[in-house]
C-alpha cells in the first residue's frame, strides 16, 4: 500500500495543467485530494473522474489572489476529512515581456497569483500543521528562476521570492512541525504560456514547450515522491525538466 494512502492533500491551480496531474497520481495513490481553481466545470470534472476510480475528491472554487478562499479550501479539506497533511500551492501565471515594455498589470498578476497566492496559503494551512503537529507545504516554482532570461525578469523574480519564502519557513520550522519543499518545473507541456499577450512571444513559447517539454505527470510523480517521505525526511528542492533543455 502506498505511503499517501489516507493523507489528505489540498491543491490549488488544480483545473489544468501539474495540478490536475498531481490530484490523479495522488488520488490513485490513495490520498483524499482538495481541489481548488478558478475553472469549476474543468474541476467537477476531474473530480468524477477521480470518484469514478474509486478516489476521494472534494472541489472549490479558489482564487488564490483571495485569502478567505485560501481558507475556505483548508477549511474544506478539515471538514470532509478531519485534518490536512499537504498544501500544493501550485497556483501560476506567467506574462513573459521585457521590463521596458512596463506591463505593469501583468507584474501585478504575477505578484498577486505567484507570490502572494503563497502567502495566503501558508496563512491559511500554518495554524492547522501546527495544531495538528505536522505538514507538509509544497510549491511550484520554476527554472526559470534558475537561469535567468531576458522577458522573463519578473516571472522568476516571483518564483524566486517563493524560493527563498520557503527557504527561510524551513529554518524557522525545525522543530518537526513542517515540512518544505520547492518543485521546479522546467519545460512542462501546460496551458501556462497561452495566456502570454505578445503573439510572437506566446509563438516562441509555445513551440519551445511542444519541442522540449515533459508530461505534467513527470512532475506530479516528483511531488509524489516529496510527500511520501517519512515525516523525518525533508526533500528541500527538487529540479525536474526535460533531458534536452539547456
């Protein structure tokens, strides 16, 4: 039997893309998923599919720019199914243009989603890991935070800021309580860079990500992994990207 088996794990940004990934390998792998997103028909969805396996699935409509949401979604989870092991803030927008262009609303869509959709989850999920004496907390980062490139300068420095979020939450967290983890995805083949407003910008993208990039089921397997260590063992940062990309 699966170590995830009866762990109760909220995802958000789950209607697409790595987070409807991980809410079916950890479905399958026995664990009762909390789905949020702001796409409900896409969530009921994947919701029964997940009960028609025989899986454990409850959904919300989250939009991670809202902290009430954020505690709306663990309030759910400790609802239906008593407590909450695992928050996935997988949630993320990326606008990908230079800084001199100065598309100062995608900066704050990026902020307000990347970045700040974080913090409402730590908010909402941290009193309850403590409460209940463990927890586990997962983000979705990038590479592209790892090497750095033009037109992408705000998107990472968001990823970035989560990276070192979380960084710094672990040291202060070493008293068993949480647990952390930063999964950078590098190329996955997601819906992320439809929504990037330059077309031949959203073409480049778009055709790097059909040439390299990795099925969001390699990723979700690696989140899996993460959370199905024993609670003495921390998987701090995990990189995973296509075997080709530079």
């Amino acid at each position: 039997m699966s170590t995830l088996a009866g762990k109760v794990v909220a995802i958000t940004g789950a209607s697409s893309g790595i987070g409807a990934a991980t809410a079916l390998e950890l479905a399958t792998r026995g664990a009762a998923v909390v789905l949020g997103a702001r796409r409900t028909e896409r969530l009921a969805s994947l919701v029964a599919r997940i009960r028609a396996a025989g899986g454990r699935a409850e959904m919300l409509d989250v939009d991670v720019t809202k902290r009430a949401d954020l505690e709306r979604l663990v309030a759910l989870a400790v609802d239906r199914f008593g407590r909450l092991d695992v928050l996935v803030a997988n949630a993320g927008v990326a606008r990908i243009a230079p800084v001199g262009e100065l598309d100062v609303d995608s900066w704050d869509a990026m902020i307000d989603v990347n970045l700040r959709g974080v913090l409402h989850g730590i908010a909402a999920a941290l009193p309850v890991f403590r409460e209940q004496g463990s927890g586990h907390l997962v983000t979705t980062v990038s590479t592209s935070g790892l090497k750095i490139v033009p037109a992408q300068a705000v998107y990472a420095g968001t990823k970035n800021a989560v990276r070192t979020l979380l960084e710094a939450l672990r040291q202060e967290s070493t008293d068993g309580v949480l647990r952390t983890t930063s999964i950078s995805p590098g190329y996955v083949r997601t819906e992320l860079v439809d929504y990037v407003a330059d077309p031949t910008q959203r073409a480049q993208a778009q055709a790097a990500m059909a040439a390299l990039g990795i099925a969001p089921e390699a990723v979700a397997r690696a989140i899996a992994f993460a959370i199905e260590q024993p609670d003495d063992v921390e998987i701090g940062d995990l990189t995973i990207r296509p075997a080709r990309q530079g």
